[in-house]
C-alpha cells in the first residue's frame, strides 16, 4: 500500500509543479498586461494604500518603496506596507489592486486576524523547516540503508525530518484563508470606496485572483513532498 501511495504522489507531484509554474507565469502576464490600465480617478496605488489604511483608523502603519518587482509585502513586526517600485508610484489599476491587498494585511494584523496570528507564530518553524528537513532526510536515507551500525538514529532523524516539513506544510495552508481574505477585502474596499469603477475593479480582481493561485500551488506541493517523503520511508 505505501509503495502504492508514493508512486501516485510521485505521479500528481508533476502536473502539480506545472501548475505552480503556469500560475507564477499567469500573474506576472496579468500584471504587465494590465500595468498600462490606468485608473480613472488618477491614483497612485501608494495614494491608495495611504486612504485605506487612514480609513481603517491605522495612520501610524507607514508605507515604503522596497526593491525587486513584486515583492510587495506587509512587515507586522515594522508595521509598514512595502510596495515594490513599479507599484508604489503607478495608476495602473494591476498596481493599486496589489497595494489593496497588502493593505488588506495590514487590518488583518490591527482586527487580529486569528490565520494571519497563527501564520505569523509559524514563521520561525517554517524557516527552519525549509533549511533542515531536506539534509536531515537525506541523512536519515543513509543511515536507514545501514540500520545495523546505527538503527535508531535513522527513525530519529526521520520523525525529525517529517515533524518539519509538516511545520512549512502548514505554514502553506494557513497561507491560504491569510492570503483569500486580504484580497477579498482589497476588492470590498475597492469597490465601497469608489477608488475602482466595476470594469476596473473586475481587472484588479484578475490580478489578485491569479496571485492566490501560486499559494494554491505551493501548498500543493508541500503537502505531496510530504506524502511522498512519509510513504518513501515508510515502505522502506
């Protein structure tokens, strides 16, 4: 039964990783595709992402340039909103939908937002996850191949191994309703505060809706790494 389960996560693993490329792809075309829409109110998206936050009562988060493109983000601990510099000063409405969504984040962080407190206390374990669970798997295959100089060490190392990669798992999972939420807020704030008229508002939602197709995929991933990692010891 388990070498059955990890050759059909070892098969879906596959078309998973495609999707995830595709999606990676799909975003940045619909970004650049609609980065010369421009909104017809005449805003930036950093203007944007100052009247939101202001109309959610959060004055003191600061709003800053980073570099890179697309590596828009909220930092909770710096309480800042950091846009990218081909977001921050651009009417595009691709860019004001990406300053809303990580707006979004910002008053999730102030209402407590329980996914976005749990995404946050996962963080540490995540990062160590990511930089751990592989080389001890690896090791734990070595050791597992001559379980008669050192039997237990290889069982060690592999629960070790297994309980962190399940840590970034579900820092993807928790990802999930943190990241759907913000932009399901971007879009109502869009829209109630008539920064978007409908034919602009439908665009940005492309945008954001192309976005949360990557974390669908990393997620995806994650958890059949997971799946095959625990079935390829398993079986052995």
């Amino acid at each position: 039964m388990n070498e059955v389960l990890y050759i059909l996560c070892s098969i879906l693993i596959l078309p998973v990783m495609i999707f995830a490329i595709s999606a990676s792809v799909k975003v940045r075309r619909i970004f650049d595709k609609h980065n010369t829409t421009y909104n017809e109110n005449n805003f930036t998206a950093g203007e944007v992402a100052r009247a939101i936050l202001d109309r959610a009562g959060l004055q003191h988060i600061a709003i800053k340039p980073i570099e890179g493109s697309l590596t828009d983000n909220y930092n909770p601990k710096e309480k800042t909103v950091f846009l990218s510099r081909s977001v921050i000063n651009s009417r595009s409405v691709a860019a004001i939908g990406v300053a809303a969504h990580e707006s979004g984040h910002a008053i999730q962080h102030s209402t407590g937002y329980i996914p976005l407190k749990l995404r946050s206390a996962l963080v540490p374990y995540a990062q160590i996850g990511s930089q751990l669970a592989l080389p001890l798997l690896i090791i734990a295959f070595i050791f597992q191949g001559s379980a008669m100089i050192m039997p237990k060490a290889a069982e060690y190392l592999i629960s070790a191994a297994l309980i962190l990669f399940a840590a970034t798992t579900l820092f993807t999972f928790v990802t999930l309703p943190v990241e759907f939420n913000a932009s399901r807020r971007a879009k109502q704030i869009l829209q109630q505060g008539e920064i978007l008229n409908a034919k602009e508002l439908s665009i940005a939602g492309k945008v954001l809706n192309a976005a949360a197709q990557t974390y669908v995929a990393s997620f995806a991933i994650s958890l059949l790494q997971l799946l095959r990692f625990f079935f390829l010891f398993r079986r052995r």
